[in-house]
C-alpha cells in the first residue's frame, strides 16, 4: 500500500516580516510585494556584513525573524565601507540596479528601520559606521561638538 503525503505547506511570513516589507513596498512605492521583498533581502545583507558585535546582536533582537536571520547569517567585513560604497554594493547585488536606483532602495529599506527597531538601535549601528549612512536611515547626519 502507498501513502502518498501532502506537499510541504508554505511557510507563512511572520506578522513582523509581512510589516516590515509592507513599510518598504510603501517607502519605496514598489508595484508589487515580491519587489519590496526581494530589495528588503538584498539590503538587510548588505547591512549584515557591516555591523558587529552587540550592535548587529540588537539589531537582531530589533528585527522580525526572518530579517534577523538575514543579518545574523552574514560574515562582517573588517571595516565598513563609506556610505556611498555600500550603497555600490548594492546596486552589484541588484539586476539591473544603478548607483540611484540602489540609493532609493537602500534608503527604502533602511529608512523604515527607526520605526521597526527603534531609535536607539538604529543610533547605536549608525555609531559604528562611517559618516554618511545618518542620511540613508532617514536621519540627519550631525556633525560632532568641536
């Protein structure tokens, strides 16, 4: 006798994810939810290979599961590259991508953060970065008291 089993079911987004992608579909005005999702991926792994220590475990903790295993599963680089370089390491993620298709998708991406992992996450990973990713987060980039 055969037992023929069901196909694996789909596994379901978290709410967390289905949030967090809808934020980008909505920052970034994709015309589809598998757009939003596929740059979300892309970016939030551009972003794992440049934050360490207890910042990347916050950031982590900040994030919905399926985001925080995309950053979680990167190797960090050594040191970070400046703001305009990771947003070209972007774009060589991307199809088709260009140096301002890349900054609006990181800047979709990234700029729904604050509100998803909160501030102080957010102030704290910018702290390890070079100058220039305030503005890509959506925050302004202050200059230090001299």
């Amino acid at each position: 006798m055969t037992v023929l089993s069901a196909p694996p079911a789909a596994i379901e987004p978290s709410p967390g994810w289905t949030r967090l992608v809808d934020a980008v579909r909505e920052a970034g005005q994709y015309p589809t939810r598998a757009a939003a999702e596929r740059v979300t991926r892309v970016v939030l792994s551009a972003l794992g290979d440049h934050v360490t220590g207890d910042e990347r475990v916050a950031l982590a903790r900040a994030l919905p599961e399926e985001a925080a295993r995309i950053v979680a599963s990167r190797i960090p680089v050594n040191h970070p590259l400046p703001a305009a370089e990771f947003v070209a390491s972007v774009a060589d993620r991307t199809d088709g991508a260009t140096p301002a298709t890349a900054r609006w998708d990181v800047s979709s991406v990234l700029g729904v953060l604050p509100d998803v992992v909160g501030d102080q996450v957010v102030n704290d990973v910018l702290a390890q970065l070079p100058p220039g990713y305030a503005l890509l987060f959506g925050k302004a980039e202050l200059a230090p008291m001299v």
